[in-house]
C-alpha cells in the first residue's frame, strides 16, 4: 500500500503575447500558462502524477488556489484505492457537496479537479508502464463504462448505449492499434493563423505548413471583416486550392453577425467554423450551422461539461466536436464526451491550441479510434508549434501526423526547470520582464493589424 503524499502547484506562465503568439479576436495578448500541479506518493518507485489547467495569464493564480482546495480530498489517501476504481474516484471529486457549489460542474472548480483527474492518471500510467492512450484501449468495455458519470446524459446515452458502442468496436482494437502504430494520427496546424502575425509571417508560416505535410491550416479571424477576408485570400494563395482552411472567431460574434460574416469568407472554400458565438448558446450555434451550411461548425474547448455537449449534440449545433484535455473534468469526462459523439455519429477534432494541450489530447484521439469510434477519418488533433521542449515528452509530429508516445504517463510532465524558471511572478524568465509586477493593463480593442513584424 502507498500513501499519496504531496500534492504541489505551481502557477507556471510563459511570455508569449511578447511575440502575440496566440492571438486572436478576443484574446489579443495571451500569456500561455498552466496551473500545475504534482502529486506524489511514498510508494518509492520515483512515480509521480503531472496534470495542468491551461489558462492564458491573469488569474493563473485562481486556478492554482482551486487545485490547492482539493488537497484534502486526495492527500493521506490510499494511492491503490484511488487509482483502481478512477469512476468512483471522479464523483469524490466532483460530488463533494459545497465545491459544487462553485459551478456545479464547471468552471474554475471543475476544471482543477480535471487537472487532479488527469494527473492521477499520468500516475497510474506510469505505474502500468504505458502511455496513456495504450492504457484506456486496452480496458474492458465494461471498465471504460465503469468510469463514466451517466447522470444528466441517461436520455440521450445509457450505459447499455455505452457497452454497446464500445463492444462493437472491440474485435478490430488490435489491428487499429497497429495502424496508429504504422500512420500516425492525422494534425492540422493553427500555427500560421494567430491574429497578431503580419501577412508576411502568415504567408511563411502557412507555406512551411504544407511542406511539412499537413492538409490544414486554421486562420484565426472576427476582428475585421476587411482584414479577414485579405488574410483568407493571402492564406488560399500560399496553400492553394488542395490544402484546407478552417477559421475560427474565438466567441467573437452575434448569431447573425456570424452567418453574415462567413457568407463572405464562404467562396474560399472554408473547412470549418469554429466558435462563431458565445460556447453556451446551443441554440445560437444551431442557428448559425443551419445560416452557414454547409460549412460545417465546430465547437468544444470552452464548452463546460458533458452535459453541454450532450445538449449541442441533440440540438444538431455542432458538427465537428473539438474536446480539450484540460477544460471538463478530465479524462473521465472527456471518455463520456467521446461516446456522445460516437452515439451521434459526430466527429471530434480535439482542440489543442495552449501548451501542453497537444501532449495531453493526443493520448484521448488516438484511445477514441482504437476503442471507441473506430474511425479516424476526417479526424485532426490541432497542432502548435509553441513550449513543447517544456515537456519531458514532447509530442512527436512530422509528415502532418501525431505519432503515438512510448512513454509512460499522460504526456503532462513538465522539466523541473522549467517550473523554476516560469514560476509566476519569481521566475526568472518574469523577473527579468516588466509584465512581472502583474499590473492589470488596459489593451485596446484590437491593435493588432500590423503589429507583429515577421520573425
């Protein structure tokens, strides 16, 4: 038997609004950041359990204090008790009575107990040996149903739904397997596409994309009908007519605003919508895929819960589902998530703009074709290329494709130091900035037109 006993956070924030490196419609100035967390153990096998909450900068800190507020619910506990029975280990957490208060099931609380969730995951995967993709495909249908909260979805997935899906895909689970193993899991890169980059760096960016093998770009747009449609069109000119090109407004818009404003991007043949109006209006969304069809819309990394997405889904509001590792309530929830959309017969396209997302969401795309839907077709784990050499395993994707990790865990662990050194505000790499003394700083409405010069 072990005991868990340490669990540390960190407020880990990187600088990168110095080069607008994330920049889109409604966030002009990111800070990519990660409430951090670590939990250990006195098992003596050097095992520990990595997770985050990507966050963006200012409030970081909130986000840390959340995972802090869930010690008691994990520290001095039996490690083994915990890990064997992870259902039962998600409802402790998110079922404690006055936490849910906070949300319930959303919010800032719900997405500390995903970051303790995904990191006692990283621990059980490590102790097993295996990546954690390979652990989730290689549990029993009656295991993964076993890890799912089935309330508030019972009207529109029952676990016999549940078995029933996961049993049909279970024959072919092996040959999947080795298929991901020999293809790789196909990605599509963000990375030209951020709002502050100039035309020039688009263009550079977006020609280095196709080259590197990916069959789609994603450009970032709603801040200007003029520039977007320029930027489209400097985007169509460097990819040409084979590459695809989804854009994304970042929540930006008004139902109508929004089927307006893509009725004039529509002639340059774009792949998706993505986040058109606010991520709680099912019923805007389903407005604006009905106004914008049939350009597909995709939604999902702001989305609070499995509930929501069950709702998004009965009301045809989406038709591609972008999950995020670190948004709902963890791994367990986004296997719920996963079964949703395989019921509805939608695919997911994980969002992964934020660090460390890529490392985590990969392990939930590539355990969803072996185990799940059987199906990677049409399916994309976004990619950018942004702090993966932060990471013990950095995600390995060449040739447009995630190829899957070896390495034991989740693919959250970060080096040590790089905790030092982005330790929010006495870091090193903060204390040699003026962003460090965390003054809130007024930014204009959206001053990004040419502001970035190309790197």
């Amino acid at each position: 038997m072990s005991i868990i006993t340490a669990v540390e956070t960190f407020d880990i924030r990187f600088p990168t609004s110095r080069d607008l490196d994330g920049s889109d419609a409604m966030n002009p100035d990111p800070d990519y950041s990660a409430a951090y967390l670590i939990i250990g153990t006195d098992a003596g096998d050097g095992h520990e359990g990595h997770g985050f909450v990507f966050t963006i900068g200012r409030g970081n800190e909130v986000e840390a204090a959340a995972i802090d507020a869930l010690r008691p619910h994990i520290l001095g506990k039996n490690a083994e008790e915990l890990l064997a029975d992870m259902g039962t280990t998600w409802k402790l957490l998110a079922h404690d009575s006055q936490l849910r208060w906070l949300g319930p099931e959303k919010g800032v609380m719900h997405m500390a107990i995903g970051a303790v969730i995904n990191a006692l995951w990283d621990l059980k995967a490590k102790r097993a040996g295996l990546p954690l993709w390979d652990l989730l495909a290689g549990l029993s249908p009656e295991e993964i149903v076993a890890l799912v909260d089935f309330r508030y979805l019972s009207d529109a997935l029952t676990p016999e739904e549940a078995l029933e899906i996961l049993r049909k895909a279970e024959p072919g689970r092996a040959e999947r397997r080795a298929r991901l193993l020999a293809e790789g899991y196909a990605g599509y890169t963000t990375t030209p596409g951020w709002l502050g980059y100039s035309d020039q760096k688009l263009t550079r960016l977006a020609k280095e994309a196709v080259a590197d093998g990916f069959g789609q770009i994603k450009l970032k747009v709603g801040a200007s009908l003029e520039d977007d449609l320029r930027r489209v069109r400097v985007a169509r000119e460097a990819v040409g007519p084979n590459i695809k090109i989804a854009v994304d407004a970042n929540q930006r818009w008004d139902v109508q605003d929004a089927i307006e404003w893509m009725g004039h991007l529509a002639p340059y043949d774009i792949a998706w919508i993505e986040e058109p109006t606010s991520p709680d209006d099912i019923l805007g969304h389903a407005a604006i895929a009905r106004g914008v069809a049939p350009i597909p819309v995709a939604t999902g990394e702001h989305v609070h819960n499995r509930v929501m997405f069950k709702q998004l889904l009965q009301a045809q509001s989406l038709e591609v589902l972008q999950i995020d590792a670190a948004r709902v309530g963890g791994v367990n929830e986004n296997i719920a998530i996963l079964l949703l959309a395989a019921k509805f017969g939608v695919r997911v396209c994980p969002h992964a703009g934020g660090v460390g997302l890529c490392e985590a969401v990969q392990h939930l795309s590539m355990f969803d074709f072996i185990a799940v839907s059987a199906d990677k077709d049409g399916r994309m784990i976004e990619f950018v290329d942004h702090l993966h050499e932060h990471f013990i395993t950095p995600v390995d994707v060449h040739d447009g494709c995630y190829w899957p990790p070896s390495a034991p865990g989740a693919g959250a662990e970060m080096h040590r130091n790089t905790l030092a050194a982005y330790s929010y505000p006495d870091g090193v790499e903060w204390s040699a900035t003026s962003a460090a003394d965390g003054s809130f700083e007024l930014v204009p409405e959206f001053p990004l037109k040419e502001a970035a010069a190309d790197a």
